[in-house]
C-alpha cells in the first residue's frame, strides 16, 4: 500500500498552475501546421533520437487540437510526409452482411 501524505491548499494551487507538459511538445507542431495552406501538407526529417512513431503522433494531436485530419503518404525512411484534410464529418463504415 503507498504512503499518504496530505497537500496543503496553497503547494495545491501551484500544481494546478503547471501547465501540462504534452502541451510543450505540441506547441511547435501546431505553430507548423498553421503555416500549412488548406488542402496542403508538410515533410518532417527526423533528426537523430526521434522515432517515427512519437513525430506521427505528436503532428497527428496537433492536428486534432486544430479540428483538422493528417493523412501520412509513402515516403523514405526518416522522412515523414502528411497532408492535412478537414474532417468530412462522415465516417467509414463497413456493409452489414446480410443472411
């Protein structure tokens, strides 16, 4: 069992004033893709210590946080290139079968 420990009302009110810190590593891919023109898109090089995974996603939230879709398109490793689409508000289904 951990150890409980109480937090006075004013450590309290510093802590919330901390501004989350996924929201930093957001920030300089929402200020990107607002430079983005509609129906246009981008090329990220990843550097050294960067995975293709964390890029995508961190692009893929900005993106979200803006009400936009990113599409990924084929490229050479260590590249990434997106397009940035607005949400058709209409999502994909598949046919029921029917018996």
């Amino acid at each position: 069992m951990p150890k409980f420990t109480t937090v006075p009302a004013d450590e309290m009110s510093v802590l919330r004033k901390r501004k989350a810190p996924k929201t930093d590593l957001i920030q300089p891919y929402i200020e990107f893709l607002k430079t983005v023109d509609q129906g246009g898109g981008g090329r990220a090089e990843l550097e050294t210590g960067e995975t293709q995974r964390a890029i995508k996603r961190r692009i893929t939230t900005a993106g979200k946080l803006m009400g936009l879709t990113v599409k990924y398109r084929t490229a050479p490793q260590g590249t990434l290139v997106f397009e940035l689409q607005q949400p058709n508000g209409e999502r994909r289904t598949r046919n029921r079968k029917t018996s």
